[in-house]
C-alpha cells in the first residue's frame, strides 16, 4: 500500500555529483520527514540527510556542504544532490520516510530498498 521508490545511483568519478531521488506513493495521508541513509560493506547504516515538513534539515558531518536535500510535497519525493563525492561515500542508499498512512492515527516509518553509489576512478 505505501512503496518508496529509490533513483539515480551509478558509478561516478571522485569529485563528481549525483542526484538521488525517492518517491513515496500509496495510501499516504501527510508526511513528516524524508531522509537518506547509507549503509557500506561491513558497516552499520548510518543517517545521511533528513528534511522534515517545515523544511528543517540535517546533515551528517561528513556529507555538509557537499550534499543537499530537498523534497517537492505535492508529488511526495525527495531528492538528495551530492557533489563532490568522495570513495568514502560509496554505499547503498536508502530512503526513508515518516509518515502517516490513510486512516492511521500515528506516523511510521517506511524504507525504500535501496540505490547503489559508487564513487570510483
């Protein structure tokens, strides 16, 4: 009923961008929050991004000033912009949204299944 939908990962040079985008469709009443997630080989997932609905952001230290998010409300997605990459960032991303279903009383949260990143020579 609820599906979100990751786009936009590839192979990218070091010091390249990347736009990844994700969109949530379904029996969605309101959303609170998106945010991207990253999860390396052999690591734990860890919290890239997030945007809520009045627009506040994080970032993680390691990902500021080099990427931003943003989200359109009227089509319920979200959009990451990441420039100059680094192999560091290499990982799978994940979207992730807090949100309220079509006749719930409370916001859960709901994961995308992932888009590869790779940033290699």
């Amino acid at each position: 009923q609820v599906q979100l939908v990751e786009s936009g990962g590839g192979l990218v040079q070091p010091g390249g961008s990347l736009r990844l985008s994700c969109a949530a469709s379904g029996s969605i009443f309101s959303i609170n929050a998106m945010g991207w997630y990253r999860q390396a080989p052999g690591e734990q997932r860890e919290l890239v991004a997030r945007i809520n609905r009045n627009d506040n952001t994080y970032y993680a230290d390691s990902v500021k000033g080099r990427f931003t998010i943003s989200r359109d409300n009227a089509k319920n997605t979200v959009s990451l912009q990441m420039n100059s990459l680094k192999p560091e960032d290499t990982a799978v991303y994940y979207c992730n949204a807090d949100l309220r279903l079509s006749g719930s009383y409370y916001y859960t949260l709901h994961w995308g299944r992932g888009t590869q990143v790779t940033v290699s020579s």
